[in-house]
C-alpha cells in the first residue's frame, strides 16, 4: 500500500501525478468564492421558523430596504450648530436615499436620530457601498458631537469587513506560524520546506474538493468554515509530516537505502496515519446531521480537508522526501548505523508511580474543567467584535438616549386571510408596542411586530416564545431576535445529538484499531476529559481576563468535535506505538518506549497544531478568537499532559486489563526500561 512512493521509479510517478493534478486543480480550487455564501439563512438552523420566514419574503413582490439609523450624540446637550449640522446632512442624504422621516430630537435633548434606507441590494458589496457613503456624509460635523451610523444594514457591514479577504490573510499568517514552527523543530535550511508546500498543495486540493462538493451538493460554505479548513489542512498536514520525518529519520540509521528506510518508516506509521486520519474525517463528518446549516456544512468541509491532508502526506510527501535523499536533512544528517541523541529522563517519575501521576494529571484536567459552570452560551450580536464597531457603539446610543422607543422589531408571515387574526394576538401580546402590515404578495402577507424589550435579551425572547405559542400555527416569526432563540435551540439539540454520535463512531474506530474495549474507553474519556478542561480554562479567562461577554451557542459542539478528533489521533499515534512494541517487551516497557519515542513528536506536533488554531486569535471576531484559543489549550494538554501524563501512566498501571477482551500474551514485565541507547540508537520499527 506504501510501496509506490518510495520505488526508485514510483516516486518520480506520484510526484509527476501530482504536479499534472495541481494544475488541474489550481482553477477548481481559485474559484472556492463562487460557492461561498455568508447569507443569514446559511448560518440558520435549517427548519427554524426564522428561516421559513426568509423564504417567505423572498417570495413577495418588493424587497425590504436596507435600513441605516443615524444617531447625534452630545454629552450635557446638542448645540445650534449642532443641528444645523444634522439638517444639512439630512438634506444630503434624503436626496440620494430614501429618508423618510425629519431628525427625532431625544426627550432629554442629547441626541437627534432618523432612518435612512434603500432598495435591498442583495449583495455585501451593496450593502457596504451604502454604508461607506452615509458615513462619508456624516463624518463633516461640529467638534465634540458624535455621528454613529447603526441598524441592521451597519452590522452586516461590519460583520462582512471581519471576514473580507480572511482566507488569503489566514493562509499567509498559518504558512509564516508553520514554517517559523518547522525551522525551530527542523534546525535545517531546507527539510522545513518540504513538508510545508506538501501541506500548501493539500490545501489547494481540499479547496478544489470543496468547490466541486459544494456545487453538487448546494452544501453551505462560509468564509468562516473554509477558513476554519485551512486551519485544519495545515494544522493536521504537518503534524503528519512531523511524524513522518521522525520515524523516517529513525530507520534511516538502519537503512543504508533511502527507499528501504521510507518504506519501512510508512509501513510502521502509515497505518498509524491513516487510522487517526480517518477517525478525524469521521468525527468531523458527524456534524452534517447538525440542524445549524453552517455547522452542518464545517463537518463536511473539514472531513473533505482531512482526507485530501491524508492523501498528500502519505503519497506525495513521501515521494519528495525519498527523492531528496538524506541530505535533505542537513546539517543533522543521520549516519547509518547512528545512534540518536539521548534525551532528558524527564518520563520517568511518571512511571515511577503511574497511577498517581494519572490521578493528579485527572485531577487538574478536571479542576479547570469546574469553568465550564460557569460558561455562558449567549454571546450578544453586540459583543461579537473584539473592538466595538460604530455600529455596535450607535445602538448603545439609542438605547440610552430613546429608552421608550421599544426594540428591534420581529418579522411574522402569515396567510393573507389571517392577517387579522395575527395582527390581533400580536397587539394584545404583553410587551408589544406596535403591529403593522407591512407588505402582501402571493398569499402571504407580512407584519411588523415592535417589542418594549431590547434586543438580544431575556424579554425578547419571552415576547417572542408568547406570539409563537398564540398565533395561528400558520404564522411564522422571523426576524434578527427571533434568529437568536433558533440559533439558541438549534445549539442545544445538534449539542445532544452530536456529542453521543461523534463518541460512538470514535469508539468504534478505536476498538477495530486496538481490539480493545478498556484501551478504546480510556482513550475516549482522556480526550473528554481535555475537552472539558480546555473549555473550562477558556471560560475563565473570557470572562475575566479577556471580558467577553460569553460564548457563540455552538462553540461547545465544534470545539468537542475538534478536541475529540484530534485528541484521538494523537491517541492513536501513541498506542499504536505501545502495541507494535508490547509483544516484544511487554506493556509496561513497550510503554515507556513509546513515550520516549514519540512524546517529543506528538509534543511538537501538537504545538504546530495549537498554533494554526490559535491564528484564528488574531481576527477581530470574538466566536473566531474563542474557538481558536479553546482549540489551541485543548490540544496543548492532549499533548503535553494527557498522552504522556495521564494516559501512557494508566495503560501502565491497568496493564493487566487494558488489552481486554483480546489478551494478547505480554513477555514478563521488566522492572526498568533497557538501556538508553537500546531505546533511542535501536528503535525497532
């Protein structure tokens, strides 16, 4: 299965293969905008009542405008100047839009407000053409008042400017992160450069695969979730290689034959690779069945990631390896018949006593966990922004400035011949200020319903619960509050739904692999355990370091697929090791070697893979940053504390029942590990 990229011949095949699919792909793979969609139905619950409502409105005759509302503001008082300023500039826009309405002067006489709008562009770059322009007009104004341009047009704007030439940015900051991390790892001017154009033509593939996916499927695509596959491609690309290399190099001190030691190198990792690779696409793949459109289509996104990162790494990385030759890796050439350099015994107090070393790495695991209770799912549309946009600062504004004005108003669909039924129920409705008709066509109509509530809270989301509880069960309620509760509920169901699937699938690929049940479940709760640790760490420092005001609602089922998926995989890397060896030496010393053997390379395969994620910190979008931190800490402990500290100790101090119920006949456990050179110079593949 490995042979062909490590022939004399055969390498040159795979790489000439390659080279004549990446230009196939290139164009496939440059036309990744066309298919995708930041649409607000695309990051909806796919059957919530606020997205039928989208759909009913794409149906009538007309459009909703875009609305802007532009508030003046003035500590102790507006000026004369001041709303001349805001008249002349009233003027000016009324001219060019639809302004229907003269400036609202506040009842305290601090801030004079009115709406402008246009036709629905239908597009961003409408949208944010429409913005830049009102506030160009309101930027000339007198010192000392403030002009802020908000209302659901200004947000979508501003939302869509966060993610404008994200994927290029964040391929450019992951590629400089990786190779900054490879040199370090490498100490080589050149062996850092393999792996990482192998990984760039992994992504180049994955991206056309989403393209042509996409297109077949009318899968969801979001600039978010393709960035978040970047991430991934490059993230889990190089920790492949990094295996790759570390097991090559060891065989090449027994291989005088660059082939021989590439082919024995992918016939003991490989398996390895492919295993955990598949289990990562598996878990991710279990995400389709999320009603969330946008999470449903990151699980498919990311597991087509995977698999393209799978195929690259085991067929074209090799064969450029092997093709290089061993001075690839100057100036640290391995010698034939070399021994490696010894390391620090830095293990063996964890061996020392195992279940000790376990219990206190359980232990702290779970004492960060304890933040997750205090982890809050209800992250505010206007605390999304890492900064706080005008947009953001304007309804601030208004809130304090016009507080009986009521909220943001709800969209209701209904059957034309029910509108009076529903007008009705929504003006008898408790905390309801107003309901109007707003547009008819094509037997629907559609009604504006204005709370007393203020957006994004508590009450807003009772007064919306109250009108679907008694309105006709034809009416629909839609709308931007309405969006939230969905979004809310949606959460909490693909949460239940997906965390039991994705363990059962992991834990059906982990007992195939290990043919062991208590090795399998001991995986399976190490890495939930890292998940609830990374989750709860990162809720204490949002809150009280960061002052986020919570999290996105499917922040927890995301960061439990990743965490899993990954922490799986650096699970399997290490147990696949222990039982190549165990027969040989044993559990308990086939364990230590393992450790000794592959805890640097998981270490800084780990680190590699915490910092790619941990890229998504620098964007200026709050669920962005949380995702990426939460991400990078859960696997900075998979790597440096679970697999070598909790889970290697365990299998050591269960080693008596781990493998059940195969028993495979372990030698006589020695009582320490052979000699050093034995472990690092003669490692046995």
């Amino acid at each position: 299965m490995f042979t062909l990229p490590t022939g004399r011949r055969g390498k040159w095949g795979v790489v000439g293969v390659w080279l004549l699919l990446l230009v196939a792909v290139f164009p496939l793979a440059a036309g990744l905008g066309d298919v995708q969609s930041d649409d607000v139905t695309d990051q909806l619950p796919g059957g919530a009542e606020s997205t039928r409502v989208h759909q009913v409105e794409d149906r009538i005759p007309g459009s909703e405008d875009d609305e802007l509302i532009v508030v003046y503001h003035r500590d102790g008082g507006l000026a004369a100047g001041d709303k001349e300023a805001v008249t002349r500039q009233h003027a000016v826009l009324a001219g060019e839009f639809e302004v229907d309405m003269p400036p609202v002067p506040s009842e305290d006489g601090t801030a004079l407000m009115y709406a402008v709008g246009q036709p629905a562009s239908g597009t961003d770059a409408g949208i944010a053409k429409f913005v830049e322009r009102v506030r160009a007009v309101t930027a000339d104004r007198p010192s000392g008042l403030r002009a802020e341009v908000t209302g659901p047009a200004a947000i979508d704007a501003d939302v869509d400017a966060v993610f404008d030439g994200i994927d290029t940015t964040l391929m450019l900051v992951t590629v400089i992160v990786v190779a900054f991390l490879l040199i370090i790892t490498y100490r080589s001017p050149f062996l850092w450069l393999v792996p990482l154009l192998t990984v760039g033509a992994a992504a180049y593939l994955s991206m056309a695969l989403v393209r042509v996916v996409a297109g077949a499927l009318d899968l969801t695509v979001s600039t978010q979730s393709s960035s978040i596959m970047i991430v991934m491609v490059f993230g889990a690309g190089t920790d492949y290689a990094l295996l790759i290399v570390a097991r090559y190099r060891e065989q090449l001190r027994h291989h005088g034959d660059v082939h021989a030691a590439m082919r024995a190198a992918l016939k003991s990792v490989g398996p390895a690779i492919l295993a955990s690779g598949s289990t990562v696409a598996l878990g991710l793949g279990c995400l389709f069945v999320a009603d969330m459109n946008d999470i449903s289509g990151i699980g498919v996104i990311g597991a087509l990631g995977i698999l393209a990162t799978l195929v690259t790494m085991l067929t074209l990385f090799p064969a450029v390896l092997t093709a290089l030759g061993r001075k690839v890796f100057w100036p640290r050439v391995p010698a034939l018949a070399s021994t490696a350099p010894a390391g620090r015994d830095w293990w063996r107090w964890v061996f020392a006593r195992p279940l000790l070393s376990a219990g206190v790495s359980a232990l702290a695991l779970g004492l960060l966990g304890l933040g997750v209770l205090g982890l809050s799912t209800d992250l505010k549309q206007a605390d999304s922004f890492t900064s706080t946009p005008e947009s953001v600062t304007g309804f601030t504004t208004l809130d304090r400035a016009y507080p009986g004005e009521g909220g943001r108003p709800f969209t209701v669909a209904t059957p034309t011949d029910q509108v009076a039924q529903v007008l009705a129920v929504a003006r008898a409705t408790d905390k309801v200020v107003s309901a109007e008709t707003e547009r008819e066509g094509n037997g629907w109509s559609l009604v504006d319903v204005v709370p007393a509530a203020q957006p994004d809270s508590d009450a807003e989301a009772a007064v919306i619960k109250r009108l679907r509880a008694d309105l006709p069960p034809a009416a629909l309620v839609g709308g931007e509050g309405a969006e939230r509760v969905d979004v809310q509920e949606a959460s909490a169901a693909d949460t239940k739904l997906v965390i039991p699937l994705v363990l059962a699938v992991v834990l059906l690929v982990l007992f195939l692999l290990l043919r062991s049940l208590v090795a399998s479940l001991l995986v399976v709760a190490a890495v939930v355990l890292s998940w609830l640790a990374a989750l709860g760490l990162g809720s204490l420092v949002f809150e009280n370091v960061l002052g986020f005001g919570g999290v996105e609602p499917t922040l927890p089922v995301l960061v439990f697929v990743f965490l899993v998926a990954f922490g799986v995989d650096y699970a399997i890397f290490l147990v696949a090791r222990i039982a190549e060896d165990r027969k040989e030496f044993g559990t308990t010393v086939a364990t230590q070697r393992a450790v000794r053997a592959t805890a640097p390379v998981i270490a800084s395969a780990g680190l590699v893979l915490a910092a790619t994620f941990a890229v998504l910190a620098s964007l200026p979008f709050v669920p962005m940053v949380e995702m990426g931190v939460v991400v990078a800490v859960g696997v900075l402990l998979q790597t440096l504390l679970v697999a070598p500290a909790l889970l290697a100790p365990m299998m050591v101090g269960l080693r008596r029942w781990i493998w059940w119920p195969s028993r495979p006949a372990d030698n006589p456990q020695p009582a320490a590990v052979p000699d050093e050179s034995v472990l690092v110079g003669e490692e046995r593949s």
